[in-house]
C-alpha cells in the first residue's frame, strides 16, 4: 500500500508555558556548571519537533513512528519562566527518505528560534530493538 504524502505548506503549531523544568539552570547538575533560569535551546527544540512529529501522524503506518534525524537552529533570544511559546512546524518537502520542516518558536516579545528539522518514518519495534543492542540488552 502507498504512503499517502505530506502536502507542501502544511503546517501545525501550539502554545507552551516555559516551567521551571524547561530552563537551562534546571541541568546545572548534570555538569555543576551554572546556567541562566531561561528556557532551554533543548527544551525549545523539544517543541519544535514535536509540532513537526504532528504532521506526519496521518501518513503513519500500523507500527510506526517518526522520529528526529536532524535539527539545524538559531536560538535568537532569551524566554523566561511563565512566558508562552508558540512552536510551529511547516512541512517543506521530502528529501530523499527525510521529511523536511521549517520551524520557527516566538513569545510574547517576538521570534525565539528558527530553524530546519528533518524527520524519518521507521518501525517502532525495529528502533526499539536497535535501541537495545546499542545498550547491550538486545
């Protein structure tokens, strides 16, 4: 059966409020290193490709998923706690097997992050499994 295909200019986008969580200061312990108690560039990141993982939920297959190949941004300025953010993904095109987003995060004071995500569709079990050999428990 074919894959139905991602039309060109589709887009998602939702809002986020920044807690606590979110922000660079709660992974000071990884490291010991002081961060700022400002939204984190992997938290926003997190969002954006969630917004995108949104629009290729109708093209999934019994089984599978999608899931992050690669993320080119520039995080642009600095959110605080309680701020909103928008996360917004608009689905560009395919290339080769990756599907292609522009994605773009704003708050209240203006644009946050922009930037390119690609995504893959793959079967669920087979990354799981993948996943385990990696740890040796597969």
């Amino acid at each position: 059966m074919a894959r139905p295909e991602a039309k060109v200019g589709a887009d998602y986008q939702f809002e986020y409020v920044v807690r606590e969580e979110d922000t660079a200061a709660a992974l000071s312990s990884v490291t010991g290193e002081t961060y700022p108690r400002v939204f984190a560039t992997t938290r926003c990141i997190a969002l954006l490709e969630l917004a995108a993982g949104k629009l290729l939920i109708p093209l999934l297959r019994p089984g599978e998923l999608s899931v992050g190949a690669t993320v080119e941004v520039e995080h642009l300025a600095a959110t605080p706690v309680g701020a909103r953010v928008t996360a917004r993904a608009r689905y560009t095109g395919l290339e080769g097997k990756l599907y292609s987003f522009e994605v773009v995060a704003h708050d209240g004071g203006g644009e946050i992050m922009r930037g390119v995500h690609k995504r893959a569709i793959v079967d669920e079990a087979r990354l799981l499994s993948s996943a385990a050999k990696r740890n040796g428990a597969g």
